[in-house]
C-alpha cells in the first residue's frame, strides 16, 4: 500500500493529510475523512490513553484519573491520592503508515484537599515522509512531528463541585524549509487555553449506592496557527465536551460505570473560508454557522459512550462505541479494553473494532501505565 503525503497549505490547515492510492480518500490526522470541519493540529483531538480509548472516548464525567487533563483538568481536584504520573502509547493509523505514533506523558500532585496541579507532554510523529508537491515531483524527506506541553490547576469547591483550567503550548513541524505555491513553509506555534467543571454527587440506583457525575471542557481556546510567513491562520480545534455517568457500587467486590459524552468543534463549518472570523466570532458563530441549518449543526455533534466494571478494584472490563456523521468526519468505532491494578500501579490496554475497508483507525491499540502514589489505608476506588 503506497501512502504519500501532500504538503501544501490546506493540508497544514488539516495538521496533515495522507492521501491512499488504493482507496483513493484523505484522512486527516485524527481518523476523520476529508470531509471533516477542517482546523490545525487535529492530533489534540486524539484521546491519548487507554482506559478512556476503551470505553469509546468518554472523559467529561468519568471517575478522576492521572489523564483527567485530556478529557476535564477539574476532574484533578477529586483525585484522592496526593501524586501521581503517568505514560501512555499508541501506534496512529496503523492501517495506514507503520511508523505514526502518540506518546502522552503526564503527572499531577496536590497542593491541598482542595488544590491540584498538573502537567502533561503529548508528542506526535508521523515517522519519516517523502514529501511531494501538488505536481507529484518528490521534494526530500523528513520527518514532522507536533507537541502540546500543558500546565492544568484545578480547585475543589466543597465536596461536590469543582473547576478547572490548562494553559497549552502547541507546536507543529509539518514541512519546514519546504516550498510550495511559491511560499516557504515554516513550523508554527499557538498558545491555547481549557476551561471545565465537574459536580459529583453519591446517590442511589437500582437500590444501591451509587456515584452520579457530569462534566464540562471546552479545550484549546487559543491563537490560529500560520505556516507561511503570508499565508492564511487556522483555527486550532476549539472543542465542548459535555457528559454525564453514573457508577453503581453493587458490593464491595463489584462496581459498573456507564458514561455518555457529546463533542463539538467550535470553529466555523467552513473553516478555511471563513479564516479571516476572529476567534471569539468563530467559537460562538459555529452554533448556527452550518450552512444545511439545525439539522447540519446536530450532524457536527459527536456520541462517544462507554462501560466500565471493576471486580475488587484490581480488574476491569471496558467497552464503548464512537459515533460520528458520515457527513462530519464519519468516525464510528467499537472500542474493547482491560485494566489491572496493582498495588500503586494501573497498566491498561485498549483495542478499536471498526470498518477494516473504510476506517483508517481499524486496528488501534493504546498503552497506558499509571502510578498513583497514595498512603496505604487511602483504600482509592476505581
């Protein structure tokens, strides 16, 4: 299967496009076709670990874990162990490219029962590239890479509710030195911002306590990104999160979750003519900008759902399901996975079941290895 990658500005737009000969259709960086709402540096949309890659991408709501940074950095405030880090790994379209891969790193430690701060590094390589131009004459090889470093505090108001925020540094390096349509390519940069909430409250279900959570993110509000000295900025991939899940403590052996997320861009539907909004205008124009109306705006909306069970807070069991409109990016997955505790540390592994003809994301395996370094009688549930 011969891949090529076409560098020119509207693919940068894209954060990158491979084109497949056999198949004869693009795909952007983070599993969408082409017909997908364009934006820069799609791979922040990525879900980097394996617990939520299992259970169909959910995080809004979900119990806190060292990832919570990705998904809604307030989560961080209902960690119950003091510090904790973590390293996650995923080969990217493997159907595609052999060589693409995700590796996340993160961390968090509390200040207080109230106050929590974290950090995390997620670098993206898409292996090494023969690049070629819009004339198909080959122009050298390299090898592009982007990064997104995070800083995240998050604060705890009583015992239900929290907020949170992350401050971003992205980096992308897609093509630098090389030229097309007469104009240099250079790596661009952009500074960008998270802001959630997440409420929990114990409860009762099925005649057994019971844990009920929702949450907020909105991520990567930020500059627009330029790779050419004049051409045009892109937004980054400003994206709502909303979700709720509950967990039923059956007994002290047994615990089950089920999550459900909704997911939003909000740039412009036609981001790359309208890249001249600001970024205010296109985050809040994106509500009513689609051009087929209400029912267009509820096709730009993503379902990630997902199911959890942990026998004795050492085993887990997940699954989830990812659906996307064929006509907004046509992602749509079975997620399966496994977790095991031990002691301080959580090693988690994750599989996607889709299409094997038409999903570049068939295939995907993610790796993740948590340490949570909590005092022996902490007793932390799952």
């Amino acid at each position: 299967m011969k891949i090529k990658l076409y560098a020119y500005s509207a693919a940068f737009a894209c954060g990158i496009m491979l084109f497949n000969n056999v198949q004869a259709q693009e795909v952007v960086t983070d599993g969408r076709q082409e017909n997908a709402i364009t934006t820069a540096v799609p791979f922040l949309l990525i879900t980097p670990d394996a617990r939520a890659g299992a259970m169909g991408d959910v995080g809004a709501a979900t119990s806190p874990d060292v990832n919570a940074t990705h998904f809604n950095p307030a989560k961080l405030a209902f960690l119950k162990d003091p510090y904790g880090f973590g390293v996650s790994y995923s080969p990217w379209l493997p159907k595609l490219v052999p060589d693409i891969n995700l590796a996340y790193l993160n961390g968090f430690y509390k200040i207080d029962d109230r106050n929590t701060i974290g950090g995390s590094l997620r670098y993206f390589s898409l292996g090494n590239i023969q690049f070629v131009d819009e004339n198909q004459q080959l122009q050298g090889e390299g090898n592009p890479n982007e990064l997104a470093f995070d800083v995240s505090y998050a604060r705890s108001f009583g015992d239900n509710f929290s907020l949170g925020t992350a401050i971003r540094y992205i980096y992308s390096n897609l093509s630098s030195g090389q030229v097309f349509n007469s104009q240099e390519t250079q790596p661009a940069s952009a500074a960008a911002a998270d802001i959630s909430a997440f409420y929990t409250t114990p409860s009762t279900l099925f005649s057994k306590a019971a844990t009920i959570s929702a949450g907020l993110d909105i991520s990567n509000i930020g500059t627009k990104m330029n790779y050419t000295e004049s051409g045009p900025k892109y937004f980054l991939p400003t994206n709502m999160r909303l979700g709720g899940s509950a967990t039923v403590h059956a007994d002290d052996y047994n615990d089950f979750s089920f999550s459900l997320d909704f997911n939003k861009l909000l740039v412009p539907t036609n981001a790359t003519t309208d890249a001249s909004k600001s970024v205010p205008a296109g985050i809040f124009g994106s509500f009513t900008d689609a051009p087929g109306g209400a029912k267009e705006e509820l096709q730009e909306v993503s379902i990630a759902t997902g199911a959890e069970y942990w026998y004795n807070k050492q085993f887990a069991i997940r699954a989830g399901y990812f659906y996307e409109n064929p006509n907004k990016g046509n992602r749509q997955y079975l997620t399966l996975g496994l977790g095991l505790r031990y002691n301080i540390v959580d090693l988690d592994f994750s599989y996607l079941l889709a299409n094997q003809q038409t999903s570049p994301l068939a295939n995907t395996l993610r790796f993740s290895l948590l340490f949570n370094f909590a005092a022996p009688s902490s007793g932390a549930k799952p």
